[in-house]
C-alpha cells in the first residue's frame, strides 16, 4: 500500500474517532497491547482498523473481480453448443 493509501486510510480511522465511532472488538484488543498506556491504545487502534479496512476492501474487490469473470465466462443465451444442435425438440 501507498503512503498516499495510508494517509487516506489514516485520516478515515481518525474521523471515526473523532465521531466516536469505535469497534469494540478492536478497541479491546488495542487495550491488551497498549497495557494500559492510553496514546499507544489509540496508536494500537488506529493500525488494527488500518488492517482491517484493508481485508475489506481486499474481500470487495475480489467479490468484483469473481463476479465480473462470472460475467465474461458466461455463455450467452443464444450460444448453441454442439450438443444442442442433436437435441429433439
């Protein structure tokens, strides 16, 4: 990922912050880490939603990119095989 991507996603989770808008899960989890340090609980955070936006969008884009091979892959309704063209009608 790009510093550019980074500061991007960087800025995201702080607004979230800023909104209040924490994941607990995460959130906890920095706890354990910091061991009770506050700015390095926030530090913790901040990557551990860093890393997660990324599976995210990682799991987005490989949804888009199956579903647009399924697209490309997929025979079009007047496609006649071989098969097709011995069946009885």
């Amino acid at each position: 990922m790009s510093a550019n991507e980074q500061d991007i996603m960087r800025q995201a989770v702080e607004k979230e912050l800023a909104l209040h808008q924490i994941n607990d899960v995460l959130w906890n989890k920095a706890a354990n880490l910091s061991q009770g340090n506050e700015l390095k609980r926030r530090e913790h955070y901040i990557e551990l939603r860093m890393k997660a936006m990324q599976e995210t969008v990682k799991s987005h884009v490989l949804k888009e990119i199956k579903a647009e091979f399924a697209k490309k892959s997929a025979r079009p309704s007047d496609f006649l095989s071989a098969k097709d063209l011995f069946k009885k009608k």
